[in-house]
C-alpha cells in the first residue's frame, strides 16, 4: 500500500479539472454523470469500480456506473435496503469498508458483495445545497483497505468537487426547462394578440371584449383558448399563427449557458 507522499492513481488535479470539463462539454446530464463515474474509478490505482445511487420515487437506484460490476453491487443492497451505498445515500455519511469479507455490517449484503469479488469499498454522500441527491460509491475488487487515508481524501475532495458540478449541471437543466416554459407562453400569448386583432377588426371592439369572446368560445367549446386562437388565424389568413423567435441561450461570465431574461425578467429583444 502506498503511503501518503506516493501519487496515487491519475493526479487529483488532472481529474477535478476533467469535471469541468465534463461540465461544460456533455450535452446531458446523463452523460455528465456516466463520465463522471468513469473518472471517480481513476482515484484508485489500478482503477476501482463505480456507481452513482440516486433516489427515484422514494428508492434507491443507480442512475450510471462505470462498468457493470459496479452496478451489481449497487442494486444487491436497493431490496432488502440494507448496504453501504444506501447508508450513505439515506444518512449523507461517508461509509467504508477496509475488508468485505470481515466487515460485520450487513451480512446479507456482505455475502453478495463477496461473491462478485468485492474487497474493500467506499461510499460518499453528493450532497447539493445540504441536501443528499446521491451517493458515489467506489468499490476495490483487488485488494482489501484499498482506500487508505490519501485515497480517502481524494475520494472526499473529488465527491465535494462532482457535488458541486453536478448542482450546476441540474441548475442547466433547469434553466433549459423555463427556457422552453417561456417559448411556449410566449408563442401562446402571441396567437392569442393575432387573435384579438383580428376580432377587434371584425367586430370593431375593445382588445378587452374581443378577449371576453375568445374565452367564452373556448368555455363552450372546451377547448383550450390557444387552440380557438390558433383556428381563427389559420381560417382568416390561410395559413398557421405566426410563431415569435425562439430564445436565444448566451454564455455568462461563468461559462454556463443561460436563458437571456431570467436573471432580470427582461427577455431580448
């Protein structure tokens, strides 16, 4: 076993650095999670397995891993509840086990985690504005007490710095969701004024009363009011509403694309 001075598998530099990158590189966060596992097995060397657990419906699943071994160990523990992944996951504590053939917690789990040949592991909590939304659990099928004090913390760095980006890559996702809520109000307040003008041209009304007659056409009808707008356009002209430009995504001075409006409630023009 190394001692702490020996550089332990890839430099922790080089894979902290490799985060952001995946940050600012995958499309998905599927993919940022799956690569982000791949990288998490590197802290060890030779490289370890690992597996991301998340909770799903109010259970333990593993949403990526690095290679299948990892994700069978991960889901022998979600039946019966019990294991170091779901402990973490449901106490936000860190869980290491220097040798699973010894180790007296949970035996059942122990049996199955021995017969695929685990030897020793680490579990650590991902934790994103206090609160636990997964657990990173890197287990060793080589040798046991393979997570001595530097590989522990370089695991804990790297959970704390994977926290971090992956609070921001759900932060993305999030953004990309309002970016598609307010194109699609906006294409819906945008039917709904061709609408109106319409009426109020026909009817020679107020933009107030020509709105009165779109809603009670949509009460009667039970349709909703943006397909009764949608209707009159397209019997009027000929031809489908008129769609308003899309939002455009701009970087800010962070690097991480935005939707242009959100941060003052001012879209652009």
């Amino acid at each position: 076993m190394a001692d702490e001075g020996t550089p332990v598998g890839r430099d922790l530099a080089e894979l902290l650095g490799a985060v952001q990158n995946l940050l600012l590189n995958a499309p998905k966060v599927e993919e940022f999670l799956t690569d982000l596992a791949k990288l998490a097995a590197d802290l060890v060397e030779p490289p370890a397995s690992c597996g991301i657990t998340t909770s799903y419906d109010g259970q333990p699943r593993t949403v990526v891993s690095s290679d299948p071994r990892a994700a069978q160990v991960d889901e022998g523990q979600y039946t019966g509840g019990w294991g170091p992944c779901v402990h973490s996951l449901a106490t936000g504590e860190v869980v290491e086990i220097a040798d699973q053939e010894s180790d007296p917690r949970w035996p059942e789990y122990r049996v199955h985690a021995v017969a695929l040949g685990v030897r020793s592991s680490l579990s650590l909590p991902l934790v994103v504005n206090g609160d636990v939304i997964g657990a990173m659990n890197l287990y060793d099928f080589d040798e046991p007490e393979a997570f001595d004090i530097q590989n522990r913390r370089r695991a804990e760095t790297f959970a704390a710095q994977a926290s971090t980006a992956l609070a921001l890559a759900l932060r993305q996702v999030h953004d990309a969701e309002l970016t598609d809520q307010l194109e699609q109000a906006l294409a819906t307040r945008s039917v709904i004024d061709q609408a109106i003008g319409i009426l109020m041209a026909q009817q020679r009304c107020s933009a107030e009363t020509a709105f009165s007659m779109l809603r009670k056409h949509s009460q009667n009808n039970n349709l909703k009011l943006r397909t009764v707008a949608e209707r009159m356009v397209a019997k009027v002209s000929g031809q489908a509403a008129q769609q308003p430009a899309p939002f455009r995504r701009r970087p800010t001075a962070t690097g991480i694309e935005s939707a242009p409006g959100l941060s003052d409630g001012v879209p652009d023009a």
